[in-house]
C-alpha cells in the first residue's frame, strides 16, 4: 500500500510539474515578447517568484481543493489516479495545440467527473463549483478592466522611447507578481490532492494541516515546470493575440496579478490563464489600432477551450477510471 501512496504522490508532483510548464506563459510570456528579459532569464525569474509564493500565501486554495470540491468519502486510490491523469492528458493535449487552457479547471473538471460517477451529483458541493465556474467570466473580465484602466494612466508621452526603460523595470515587478499569485494558486492545488490522497489512506484527518514537506515538494515541482517553460504556449500568449510594449505589458500583468491576489485571499482556485489573457485584450483596447489588429481567431479559439475544459476533462477522467477499474 505504502508503494502505491508513494507513485500516487508521484503522479500529482507530475501533474504539478506540466501545471508549471503548461502554464509559464502566463507570467513570462509578456516580458520575452517586449524584450524585457531573454528566454532563459524569463524562465528563471518565473519559476524563482513561483517558489515564492511559498512565504506569501496561506493555503486556502489547497483547503478548498481537498475538501470543497468533492465529499472525500467518495474517492479511493483509483479515483484519484483517474482525475490526476485525466488532468494531465487534457493539459498536454492543450499544449500540443498551443491552446492556453487552464490546468486549474482541467483537475476540477476531472474531480467532477469522478465525483459524478463515484457518488453521483450529492457528492459534488456546488456552491463551490459555482463560484470556480462564475470566475470563468470573472477573471479574464476583472483582469480586462484593471488593466484597461491602469493602461489609461499611463501618460502618452511615456510610450515613448525615452521612457521605456522605466517601464521595462516595472515589468519586471509586475511579472514577478504575476508568478506569485500563479504559484500561491495553481500550486496549492497539487496539494490539495496529496491531502486528498493521505486522508483517504488514513493518514491524516480532514481537520489536519496540510504537512509542511507536501507544501515543499508542491512549490518547487511547479518551479522547475515553469523553467523548463512550455514554449508552444509562450508564443500564443506573447506574439499572436496582441502587439505588447513594456507599458502595456506592465499593465496587464498587474490587472492579472490583482485578480490573482484576490481569488489567493478568498480560497478561490481559478485560472491564471484566464486573468492573463483577459488583461492582454485590456490593454489592447486603449489603442484603436492595436485592438482592431488583435488576433480574435486565437482569442475565439481560446475562449472555445476554456469552455469546453470541464466537461473534457471530466471525460477524460472518467475514461481513464474505467480503464484502470477493468485492470485492477
């Protein structure tokens, strides 16, 4: 039993691991297509403030993805290892199309579909799905208008040149921000299945703490998938929705990190690709120009994604647990 506990905990680190590789584009994706930092330089700043997070967060995001989502009492080894490779399989069949999914909803909607076929819809709490399902459209809406305002302030005459450098540095802040809320998120999730996993094996009670070397392992496993990075889906984010600059790059990342911060604060798992990409359209807005020459086949064809990621994904899972039930 203990060997097959310690490949499920393998398992989640790996689902962990594509989360930070699925998802580097978020946070560094704007500061490569502005020439901010290299590539490599980008990796290493994004997986750096992913770790971060570790001292700023509390983990109530962990805590509603272990217990508030599903009734523990419905899940076994198989049903974990089913949501976790259902997960797996939807983000990297994402990745290969350079969509910007959300490997959030991607393991919520697996945890659904098992929940569903384990205990059928009394074991799903809905009001939390409700909310996870509401900050679909409020994220990338909430990022959209934080940073369409903040592109607002920004004088003219600073786009400039001159002042660009000014800009490139709070680029920098920005992203940084933008890959603590990343990691303080997506990261705790990973954690909330390894408590799943622990407290259906009888290790741990669900009034327990969530054991400081899971929190280690979850923050620095995303880490090394951010700096491996994921760049099929960095050049989507950075190059074909819209043209960025420092300035419109800084403004977005922290209409992205505003939204990131909040949903942290509240416990609230949503997508960091979502807020990202609805900042990005923000900016692009306060240009005519800018916004007509926006790419809306890539943004429509995200958007078609992001609808589609729960109910795939829950799919997805499903299959994979028959399959694993058959062979067990």
């Amino acid at each position: 039993m203990l060997t097959l506990i310690v490949l499920l905990i393998a398992l989640a680190l790996l689902f962990d691991f594509i989360n930070g590789f699925h998802d580097a584009a978020n946070s560094i994706a704007s500061i490569i297509a502005t020439k901010v930092l290299k590539p490599w330089q980008a990796l290493l700043w994004g997986a750096l403030f992913n770790f971060i997070a570790f001292f700023i967060f509390p983990l109530h995001v962990a805590m509603t993805m272990s217990t508030g989502i599903i009734e523990p009492q419905y899940f076994n080894n198989t049903a974990i290892a089913a949501a976790l490779l259902g997960a797996i399989f939807f983000n990297l069949s994402t990745w290969w199309l350079k969509l910007p999914s959300s490997s959030s909803h991607a393991l919520i909607g697996a945890l659904i579909g098992i929940g569903i076929m384990q205990g059928g819809l009394g074991s799903i709490y809905w009001d939390t799905i409700g909310i996870v399902v509401a900050f679909v459209f409020i994220a990338p809406v909430l990022g959209m208008m934080v940073a369409y305002f903040l592109i607002l302030w920004v004088p003219r005459v600073h786009l400039q040149d001159q002042k660009i450098k000014f800009y490139k540095v709070l680029q920098l802040f920005s992203s940084a921000l933008v890959s603590m809320g990343h990691g303080g998120n997506d990261a705790q999730k990973t954690m909330g299945i390894i408590f799943l996993l622990l407290h259906t094996n009888g290790y741990l009670q669900t009034d327990a703490s969530i054991p400081i070397w899971v929190v280690l392992m979850c923050y620095g496993v995303i880490s090394l998938g951010t700096l491996v990075g994921g760049w099929r889906i960095i050049e989507t984010v950075g190059y074909k929705i819209t043209a960025l600059k420092p300035p419109s790059g800084a403004c977005a990342e922290f209409g992205a990190a505003c939204v990131l911060f909040i949903a942290n604060h509240f416990g609230i798992p949503i997508s960091t690709t979502h807020a990202v990409t609805g900042a990005i359209v923000g900016v692009s807005a306060y240009n005519k120009n800018q916004f007509a020459s926006t790419n809306w086949k890539i943004v429509r064809r995200i958007f078609i994604a992001w609808l589609i990621t729960f109910p795939a994904a829950a799919l997805l899972s499903c299959g994979v647990y028959i399959i694993l039930e058959f062979f067990a």
